[in-house]
C-alpha cells in the first residue's frame, strides 16, 4: 500500500452531539472538551496510519473560530498531515451541524504531534 492510500485510509470521522452537560455558561461546547476530542480523533487516525503505539506530544495552535452550541451535531475528522521518522500530525477539523436544517460550518482546527514508542517507551519509526 502507498503513502497516499495509508493516509486516504486512515482518515477518522467521530460525530458527537452537544448536549448540556458538555456545555459552559454560554451553552456553548467547553473548550477543554473539544480539545480532548480532537486529540481522541488524532490518536484514532495516528494509530490507524501506523499501527504503532504513540503518545501525544503536543497540540499546534487550536483556533476557536466558531463557537458550538447546545443542541447542535459536531464531526471531528482526522488527517494525517506530516510524516517523520519517529513523528507524525494529525490536523483535526470540528464542523457543527444543526439538528434541523442543512446548515454545516467549521467552527475549530488544530494540529497534534505524536512520536511512535516501542516497548521501553523509546521513539521508534512510525513506518
């Protein structure tokens, strides 16, 4: 299998419904929320592409362009963007869909670095 279809195959979709209890004072999605789900669907596409052990090692500039509401469907989706030696990115977009109407907007993006580890939890290569 190439590069190309390792990455087209290991492109991760989650959808999540914002209810209440994931909400602020705002009704309006927790930004800590939103980023642990986004380094949830990092690991999800990283571990897919490589079919490695791999630990987060940094999140790149989260943009909060859009704030989510309560009541509205969130997709996050996970790319693989860069490919090291022992390293990878993952770009995580949430787009927000409202429950009843058409419309779909992308409301945050960010970048997750992770290192692949083998069993004494050194970096090892992802490929």
């Amino acid at each position: 299998m190439t590069i190309e279809e390792r990455i087209e195959n290991s492109v991760t979709r989650v959808f999540k419904t914002v209810f209440p209890n994931t909400t602020n004072h705002y009704d309006t999605l927790f930004g800590g929320t939103a980023m642990a789900l986004m380094d949830e669907v990092a690991f999800m596409a990283a571990t897919r592409f490589c079919r490695k052990k791999l630990v987060t090692v940094s999140s790149d500039k989260i943009n909060f362009t859009v704030p989510i509401p309560a009541g509205t469907i969130i997709e996050l989706v996970g790319r693989i963007i860069y490919i090291g030696r022992t390293s990878l990115k993952v770009m995580v977009e949430i787009y927000v869909e409202q429950l009843y109407a058409e419309e779909r907007y992308r409301a945050i993006h960010g970048e997750f670095t992770f290192v692949a580890i083998d069993e004494n939890k050194k970096p090892t290569p992802v490929l």
